[in-house]
C-alpha cells in the first residue's frame, strides 16, 4: 500500500531520523536529481562542523552504482521528494 503526505523540511528530516533503517529503501528527488538507494547508515547531525543529518546510501541506479552520503542541511532547500520503501509499506513525503 503506498500512502502519500506532505511535510515540512524539519518534519521529514525528524521523519527520516526516527523512521527510516538500515537496508530500506529511500528515494530522495532534490534540484534536478534522483537518488534511488539503500540505506547503509545515518549519522547524526554535527554541532562542531555544522554537518547536517546524513545518510549513506548505495545507490540502484541503471548507470550509477555507487555509494553516497546525502547530507540534509545541504540539500534541504532543494528537496523536492521523498519515498520511504519498506517491506511493510511504501510512503511517499512531499515537501512543502
């Protein structure tokens, strides 16, 4: 079942910090991007560097392969969408 909502940045990225795991699938849509990926890690955010809440990601793209580290502060006015996959249900987070 795929359910659909709308949140603010600092809603989704409380969202991703409490819901999201290690080995889900999360699919973030930001500027012109689409990062389609596992979940290897979060890492949470920084005082000291200003780094933002991270997760790590191997990506399952066709073309691109790789591993990535998104960070949220820096992508956050950008972001667009967020799809949240899981074996139990599937949510998509748009942002407002």
């Amino acid at each position: 079942m795929v359910e659909e909502i709308q949140m603010t940045l600092e809603d989704a990225i409380e969202y991703v910090r409490n819901e999201v795991k290690v080995r889900d699938l999360l699919e973030i849509s930001y500027n012109r991007i689409f990062a389609p990926g596992e979940v290897l890690g979060i890492t949470e955010e920084d005082e000291e560097t200003g780094e933002g809440l991270r997760v790590a990601m191997q990506l399952t793209g066709e073309i691109l392969n790789q591993s990535i580290e998104v960070d949220f502060n820096e992508i956050g006015e950008d972001l667009i969408e967020m799809r949240h996959i899981t074996d139990e249900k599937e949510l998509i987070i748009e942002l407002l």
